[in-house]
C-alpha cells in the first residue's frame, strides 16, 4: 500500500516537472540583447552616474561580440 502511494507520487511529480519547464515567463531572456541601456554609478555622488547601451556586433578573430557604448 505504502510502496503505491509513493509510486505514484513520483510518477506525478515527474509529470509535473516538463510541464513547469514551458512556462513562458520563465524562458531565457539574454542580457545582451541590441537596445538595452543600463545606468551604473561610481561612489555616491550623483555625477558619476554613466549610462551604456548595447548597439550591434562585430566578429572579431572568428568570435561574435556585442558592441557597449558608454
């Protein structure tokens, strides 16, 4: 009896796990995506806050690279 409900809880559980896979909130964003634009701030003062953005590729010695601007 015991060794049933702990079969079958596996096997539900192990059906549960691909499904949960496939949610659409959950897909893999990249960060380095053309457009994106961050801020980042050196020390406290306000003035030392610098913006960058990514904005194309290059390929540089056969590898692909992504182009950040300050």
């Amino acid at each position: 009896m015991m060794k049933t409900k702990v079969l079958s809880a596996s096997l539900l559980f192990s059906l549960f796990i691909p499904l949960h896979a496939q949610i659409p909130q959950l897909e893999y964003r990249p960060f380095a995506e053309d457009g994106k634009v961050w801020e980042s701030q050196v020390g406290r003062i306000m003035e030392n806050v610098y913006g960058k953005r990514i904005d194309g590729d290059t390929l540089i010695g056969g590898v692909a690279w992504k182009k950040v601007y300050n």
